[in-house]
C-alpha cells in the first residue's frame, strides 16, 4: 500500500488532499465533517479584520456541457462574513479535535504592515499548522486593495510575504492569482520574500453567462451583475501549465496544486506537474466531502499499480518532460489508425478532417457496413480524429519508426539555428 | 348442474360486454403508454447523440428527417428550430414521433444501437419538438410555413390519411388549391381511426389535421367516397391532378366455416369503434377473446381487448415468433399485457349457436417451405374473435381506374399510375405499410404532381 503522509513544507497530513479555502472550510461544523469524511487538510475559508464583510446573495454563476453541470463555476463571494474570534475559537477547537490532519489558515488584511503584525500572533495562538496568503481573490477585494491587487504587483506579494514570515513562526503558503500574464513573476517575489510554499491557481476573472431575458450578467444580484472568479474542471488546464512552469523553473519551491482537481487522476496530474499537495473546492461543493474516498483509493491503488511508494516518488516526475517548444523533435512522426471492428460508423472523424484538418479519412463503401479509412500519406498525425471518435480505443494514433532528432534550434528553416541537425 | 359445470360443458360464448372495467383505470389504461418527455429527460437525451455526419439514422428514416441537426436544436435550448427542422421533411412529424416502429427505423440503425444497444430516444425527442411547434402554432394562430402564391391549379386528393394530408401540404405550400375527399365523416385516416389509442392519446389525430390545413389553400370534403359519390373521370377533367391515397381500407376474411356468427369481428372495425368512443366504457369487450393475426394490428386489438378487461386474450399466428410482421417490441409489449401468444397454428372453423362459442385450430407445420396443417389440433373457447389477417383495397373495379396488381395500385417511380395526371402513394401501393411511408408517398407525389402541372414530368 502506498504511503500517502505527506510533509508539505513543514506541514505533515495523512493524505495530500486538502479542501480549498472556500464555503466548505468556512466554519467548524464543515471542517469536522470533512475531516471524518477523510481530507487530509484544510485551508480555512479566509480570515479578515473585523467588522466582517457583507455577502451578497445570489451568489454563483455556472456553466455546463453537453449535459454535464458544473463544468465550470464562478462566485462573487468575499472572504469570511463572520466576525474573526468566532473562527479564531473554531480553529484551535477543531485543531485540538484532529491533531493529525492539517489546518491552514488563510488570511487577508490591508497592505499594511500593522494590519499583519496584528493578526498573526492571533492566528498563531489557535494551533494552526500555516498560513496561506489570500493573494488571488479577483472580485470585491480587490477594489479595496487586497487579494487579486495585491498578488498582481509581485513587489507586493514580497513585502506581505516578508511581514509575515517576520511575524510569525508559523510555514507561510503565497496564494497565486492566474489573472497576471507572467505566472513566474509573483512566484519569484513570494520565495524572495521568504515564503515556504506557493498555491495555486485562485479563480480566473470571469463571467459565466448571461441572462438573455434580462440582458444581465449571471450571477444575478437585483438585476445587476458583475465579474467572479472562475474555477471547476474547466480551469484544470489552465492552472496544471502555471504548476508545471513554476516546477521548472522555481526548483524546491513547494506547490500546493488547485483548479479543476475532480479525481484522483487530476490530482495525480497536478502532483507529476510538482505539486506536493492538492487543494479542492468545486468538486467538493459539487457532490459533498465523499468524493475524497475515490480519491485516496484511486491515487492509492495507481500507485501501487506504478510502483510508486510514496507522494515524493510522484511529485515532479513530469516536469522534466514538459519542455519549450523549441526542445520538441520536429522529425517525429505519429499516423492515425482506425480499428474497423470496433467503429460505429458515426462519421465524426470523418467530416472533423475533411472539413477541418488534412482530408485523411474516407469512407470506404463496401456495403454492408461503413468502414472509414486513413490514409497513412495525408495524415499528419493532429490527433483530433482520436479526440472526436465517441468509441475509446477505436482511435489509436501510432507512432512511426523515426531515425532521425530534429528541433526547431537545429532545423534548416530555422534561419537562428543554434546548431546542425543530429544524425 | 354446478355453475363450474356449466361451464365446462356449455363453453359459454356470447359473453360480450362493455365497463369491464371501471371508468377511471379506463382512463388509465388508454391514456399516452409513452407520455412527453420533461426538459430535462429531454436534454439528457439529446446530450447523448453524437451528431453523427452523414447520419445512419437519417438514412433510416423514409422521410428523410435531419434528426442529428433537430436533436442538437434540442441540446442548445432552440425547440422552434428543432420542430422546423422535422416539418420541413414530414409535416407529420407529431404522428410519426408517436407511432413509428423506431427499432426498425431511425433507433433501429442509431449508432449508439451498436455502441450500447441503447439508441438514441428519437422518437421520444422529436415529439419534444414537433408537440412544442403545435402549441406555438395553435396559441399563435401561425403556421410554420408559408404558401408560395396562387398557381391557379387544382388538385384532388382521394383520403384523408397521412398520405393524402402530407401531399395536400406540400401542394398547398407550392400554391395549389388542394381538395381532399374522404369516405369517412373525419379526416386522419387510420390516425384517427386505426392507431393504438394510448400511442395516440387524446385528440391529437384531430388536432395534427388542423394544424397541417392551416397553411391554408386545403379544403377537406367528408362523406366522400371514390366508387360511391365520386368517379375517377369527373375527377379527372375537373381537377388539373388527381391523387388517390385511399389506405386498404378492405379486410381479408379468415374464409373458414362459421365466420358470420355474432363476436366474430375484424380487428380493425374493433379498434375503429374503441377510438371513436371518448371514455372507452361503451365499448363492448369478449371475456374470452382469440385473435388471429401476426402484424401490428393483432397486436394492437390484442393489447386493447386486454386492457378493456377482457379475462383471457389468445392471439394465434400461424407461424412462429420470428415470422411475426410485428416488431419485437411489439411482441414484449404485448407479452407484458398479459396476451397469451400462440404460434403455429391455423383456424379451421368458428363454432356456436348464433354467436362463435369455440374455435377451432389445426397445427402448422413447414414442409419443404410451404406451410401445411397438420392433423392434430386444439380448441379455444371464444366470446369474440378478432381477425387481423390483412387488409385489402377496396374500390371496385372499373374501367377508369388505373391498373391494380397484386391489390395495390400500380405506380412508376414518381408514384404516376398508369393513368396520366393520376398519382398514388400510401397503403394503397406496394411497400411497406407505415405511417411514416405513407407520409414519404404523399410528399413525393406532390413533387410530382407540382412538375406534372408545370408540363415537367415525363412518362
Ligand atoms: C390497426 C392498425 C394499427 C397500425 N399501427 C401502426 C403503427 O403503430 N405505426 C405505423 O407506422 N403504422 C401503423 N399502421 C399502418 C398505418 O396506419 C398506415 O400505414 C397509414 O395510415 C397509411 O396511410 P394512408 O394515408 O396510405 O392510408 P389510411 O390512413 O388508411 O387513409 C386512407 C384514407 O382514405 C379514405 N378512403 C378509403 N377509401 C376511399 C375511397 N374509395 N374514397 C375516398 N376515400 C377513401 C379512408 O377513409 C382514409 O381516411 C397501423 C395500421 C392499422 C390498421
Ligand atoms: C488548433 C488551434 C489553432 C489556433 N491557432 C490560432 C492562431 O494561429 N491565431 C489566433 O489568433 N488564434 C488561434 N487559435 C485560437 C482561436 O482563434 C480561438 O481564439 C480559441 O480557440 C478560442 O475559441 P473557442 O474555444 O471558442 O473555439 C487557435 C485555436 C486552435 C484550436
Ligand atoms: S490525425 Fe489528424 S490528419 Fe490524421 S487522420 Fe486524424 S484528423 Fe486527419
Ligand atoms: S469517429 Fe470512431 S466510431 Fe465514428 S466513424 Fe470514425 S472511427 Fe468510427
Ligand atoms: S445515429 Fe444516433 S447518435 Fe448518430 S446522429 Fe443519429 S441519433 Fe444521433
């Protein structure tokens, strides 16, 4: 059985799934439940100064597809609406209650150094495991100078961080937000300032839909809307590629990994990308705290599959094969084949490289059933016939035997080349 | 002698009775067997359909519909599309959606069939869509499509079944002035007269009518039979086209001995006067009914017997299961109405004094291919015997008909009879005898009727 305790900078927990700052860490009665539901941690739903902020409702906005809901969600909460000693007291009494998981606290208060000095020590005082810097919250927040303003101007993001590793004991975790065009330059302030570990991503500026019988942005607050922050499986892509270039670039910066982690196999991708932990929010909202049971048996039951003993042996395994695309092998080549017992003759793969890639499929007519075929000559080996096709399996794209290793940096075309093509 | 005695002896016979059933699970029994879907049982569905190109589907369909293309206008919330989608190709798309044998058709070739052996639902979408584009119509007092101008021609139409409506549309949409006769007091042909009340539940037959004569430039004359009141000859100088989209409304005898006794009835004319009756408790039942027939009909009075009360239904087909016309969800639907299936078997005789008591079967058997009857057989006791062996055509022969062979009239592929300005389509040429065909004639005729009058069809 594989050993899923993890010590993510400093902070130990039975397993690498964490909840999210977010409703579902907002008070006792849901951390507890959690936490008998089986999560390794928490991060707290983030701390602010009193008086607490005001909530709206009408909260959430949501897309689906073809069926599926919640594809992707957005939300115009703030931080915490109840007042700080209460979670204060909460924390320390669920801290006490289950030792052995972990317990993080996020927090945002003013740019202000007096703002932080005055908060951590109360933080401290209830037991908790770290800190985690709410640099990432694009709506509400912002516009009173925290979360997204904060984490945007990575000077910043180094002077807060500095605070509070001044402040406190406590491992210190810099939240990151993804509405920033270079990831690498609020990561590279956050281990400047001193933090222990970056999270990330926080949700993307968004907005989900619109009411086209009211003319209104969703989520809709008395006929107005505005901007929220995108996230659910829809932002997985987005937010693996911030993970994975920080893990290239920024070795031994521990990465707690979040966006769009539904199952074990998200989060086994967000840890071969170099997370060392996960954090989960919109599945959990999505289908309530038991979904963390498939998540350790399945992460579990793969790695002892792969032969992997323990989360160290996954964290990262990835990175050194995500490279620039300058470093792919331009000589490499992969041909579409399509197993004819196993097709239903749709057509999909059909009319998507006709209409849309290299005209490499044809209908043969052989009369009873239809048969569709690749020409090996035409194909350029896209994939997207093997992404269309409803049937798994029916698609198979095959690599071809290549002698040669050609990059862009050593190719003829290439008028910068860096060097000759290697034989 | 004991009542159990009686009964032993005497078989009974003559116990024919309507309100075997009270009112209410009536009502129940013959309400829609496959009501509408909701929203999201319709949006469930549609998620399922891949959007097939060069769809198997469509293939399947004799009208042709873009069901992959009406399905996504589903998925993406635009039901006016979807439903316009479907009328263009079969304006009764609404009786189609409820009555089509889809496991032979659209479902029967949907690739999911052979992913999952699950198809898509189309059937149950498409009346999604086309229920939805009546109510807009009937609320809107808007028809879906509009008449090109006058043309000034005139066109007559014989029956007023899904044939004769889906050719008097299109001609009426190309701007012809249609007239459709009708032996019969109501329009619908057998949607309003022969379809399983529960597939075709309420008054929809009535309502589809209307809707499709609201394009206008259709009038519908009742009580109007070729052969009775109207001839082929007047018809013909008349009218610039005639259409003759009678059905088979003739039904083949059993020709055995005994077949005039009371209780003895053809299917058909049982159905008829169960859909005629508002709450069905008028409707007079056997308590032992015998059904001889292999195809939908059997199945369908069959299923209705049962469900008007009757205590035991037999339904015997002379051959076996996988000979049967009917479908094999025909078969289990009737297998879960509590119909006693018997196979290989043929009548010899119907027995009783005044009404059929008993009947008489000898068994089937294939020699060399033929069937023959064997010498052993059996008896069953029988109140009312339904016969469900065909239907025929039923105009008598005369000079000015066009040509008839085999009993269906005889057509060319642009469905012209041997009779110049004379087209035909429906039950009352070869091909398969479905709603759905029936429509694919109608509209094909018309196409034909519009390049005939333009001077543009050989032959
Ligand atoms: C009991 C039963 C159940 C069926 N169930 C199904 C089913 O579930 N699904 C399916 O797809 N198909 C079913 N069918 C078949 C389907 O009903 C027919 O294929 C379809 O109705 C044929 O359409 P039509 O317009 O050619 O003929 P019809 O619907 O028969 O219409 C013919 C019309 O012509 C009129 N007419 C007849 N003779 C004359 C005349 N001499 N002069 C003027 N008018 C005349 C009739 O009154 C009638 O209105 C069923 C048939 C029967 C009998
Ligand atoms: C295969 C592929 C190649 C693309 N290439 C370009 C490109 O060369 N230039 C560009 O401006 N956008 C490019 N795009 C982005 C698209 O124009 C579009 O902005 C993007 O796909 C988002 O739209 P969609 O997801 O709604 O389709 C490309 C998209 C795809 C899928
Ligand atoms: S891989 Fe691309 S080019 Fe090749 S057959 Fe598939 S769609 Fe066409
Ligand atoms: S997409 Fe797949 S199932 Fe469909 S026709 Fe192509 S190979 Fe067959
Ligand atoms: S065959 Fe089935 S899945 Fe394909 S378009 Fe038709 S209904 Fe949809």
């Amino acid at each position: 059985m594989a050993d899923l305790r993890i010590d993510f900078a400093g902070i130990k927990a039975p397993n690498p799934f964490w909840l999210a700052s977010a409703p579902p860490t907002d008070k006792a009665y849901n951390v507890e439940r959690a936490f008998k539901a089986g999560w390794g941690g928490v991060v707290w739903k983030t701390l602010g100064e009193d008086p607490p902020v005001v909530n709206v409702s009408s909260r959430y906005g949501a897309i689906g597809y073809n069926g599926q809901r919640l594809m992707g969600m957005n939300n115009i909460e703030l931080i915490t609406d109840r007042p700080l000693h209460l979670n204060l007291d909460e924390i320390r009494t669920v801290k006490r209650n289950w030792p052995d998981r972990a317990v993080v606290v996020s927090l945002m208060v003013p740019c202000e150094e007096e703002s932080w000095k005055r908060i951590l020590p109360l933080v401290e005082a209830t037991g908790a495991d770290g800190i985690e810097l709410n640099f990432g919250c694009p709506h509400g927040m912002s516009e009173r100078g925290m979360g997204a303003a904060v984490g945007q101007v990575p000077d910043y993001v180094q002077m807060v961080t500095r605070w509070c590793k001044h402040y406190s004991r406590m491992p210190v975790i810099v939240k990151l937000t993804p509405n920033i065009t270079d990831i690498l330059k609020p990561a590279e302030a956050a281990r400047r300032g001193g933090a222990d570990a970056v999270s990330l991503i926080n949700t993307i500026t968004s907005i989900t839909g619109v009411d086209l019988d009211n003319m209104v942005p969703e989520p809709a607050v008395d006929g107005l809307g505005t901007h929220g922050g995108y996230c659910g499986p829809a932002v997985k892509p987005i937010a693996l590629r911030m993970v994975g270039e920080i893990a290239r670039s920024l070795k031994g910066l521990p990465i707690s990994g979040i966006g769009g982690i539904s199952g074990w196999r998200d989060a086994a991708e967000f840890l071969a990308l170099g997370a060392g932990s996960v954090q989960v929010c919109t599945a959990a909202m999505h289908y309530g705290f038991r979904i963390v049971e498939d998540m350790i048996s399945g992460l579990s039951n793969w790695m002892d599959e792969k032969g992997y003993a323990c989360i160290d042996d996954v964290t990262g395994r990835a990175v050194k094969n995500f490279v620039h695309w300058n470093d792919l092998n331009l000589a490499w080549k992969t041909i579409a084949s399509i197993d004819p017992t196993a097709c239903i003759g749709c057509g999909l793969c059909h009319i998507a490289c006709e209409d849309t890639a290299h005209q490499a499929i044809k209908l043969q007519e052989t009369g009873e059933k239809r048969i569709y075929e690749v020409i090996d000559d035409e194909c350029v080996g896209c994939n997207l016939c093997s992404h269309v096709c409803p049937v798994s399996g029916c698609i198979t794209m095959v690599p071809q035997a290549t002698a040669t290793h050609l990059t862009w940096k050593q190719h003829p075309n290439n008028p910068m080349r860096v060097a000759e093509p290697a034989q | 002698m004991s009542a159990t005695g009686d009964s032993v002896y005497n078989l009974g016979g003559g116990d024919i009775a309507a309100s075997r059933v009270p009112v209410a699970r009536l009502a129940e029994c013959f309400a829609d067997a496959h009501p509408l879907l909701s929203r999201d049982e319709a949006a469930i569905e549609a998620a399922r359909c891949y959007f097939c190109y060069d769809a198997p589907c469509i293939a399947a369909c004799p009208t042709s519909i873009d069901i992959p293309g009406f399905i996504r206008a589903i998925a993406t919330d635009n039901l006016a599309g979807a439903g316009r989608k479907i009328l263009e190709a079969n304006i009764l798309g609404g009786a189609c959606a409820r009555v089509c044998p889809t496991e032979i058709l659209c479902e029967g070739a949907c690739v999911r069939t052979a992913q999952q052996h699950k198809p898509v639902e189309i059937g149950a979408l498409q009346r999604v869509a086309t229920d939805a584009a009546m109510a807009r119509a009937a609320a809107s007092g808007q028809h879906p499509f509009t008449r090109a101008p006058s043309t000034g021609k005139r066109v007559a139409i014989l029956g007023a079944g899904p044939a004769g409506l889906a050719c008097a549309h299109e001609l009426a949409k190309q701007g012809h002035a249609v007239a459709i006769f009708d032996a019969k007091p109501k329009p619908g042909g057998l949607n309003e007269y022969g379809i399983a009340a529960y597939k075709m539940a309420d008054d929809f037959a009535a309502r589809e009518v209307a809707f499709i004569i609201s394009i206008g430039g259709i009038k519908i004359i009742p009580n109007q039979a070729l052969g009775r009141e109207l001839d082929l000859g007047t018809l013909r100088r008349d009218y610039d086209a005639v259409c003759l989209a009678i059905g088979q409304s003739g039904v083949k005898a059993l020709a055995i001995p005994g077949e005039e006794l009371q209780g003895v009835m053809d299917a058909v004319r049982f159905i008829e006067n169960l859909r005629q009756s508002s709450d069905k408790s008028d409707v007079p039942v056997g308590r032992h009914v015998v059904v001889i027939g292999g195809g939908n009909t059997a199945i369908d009075a069959a299923v209705q017997a049962k469900r008007l009360g009757a205590e035991q239904v037999s339904l015997v087909y002379r051959r076996g299961r996988e000979d049967m016309p009917a479908t094999a969800v025909e078969q289990d639907w009737a297998l879960v109405n509590g119909v006693d299936f018997r196979h290989w078997a043929a009548p010899v005789a119907l027995e009783g004094q005044g009404a059929v008591q008993r009947i008489r079967f000898a068994r089937t058997k294939l020699e060399d291919g033929r069937l023959v009857l064997g010498e052993d057989g059996y008896i069953l006791r029988a109140d009312m015997v339904l016969k469900a062996v065909g239907q025929s055509l039923e105009i008598s022969e005369d000079e000015a008909l066009p040509a008839i062979r085999a009993g269906r009239i005889v057509v060319n592929e642009d469905l012209q009879t041997s009779l110049p300005g004379v087209f035909a389509g429906g039950d009352c040429i070869p091909g398969q005898d479905l709603t759905v065909q029936a429509v694919a004639d109608g509209k094909r005729a018309a196409q034909s009727i519009n390049a005939y009058m333009k001077g543009e069809l050989n032959g």
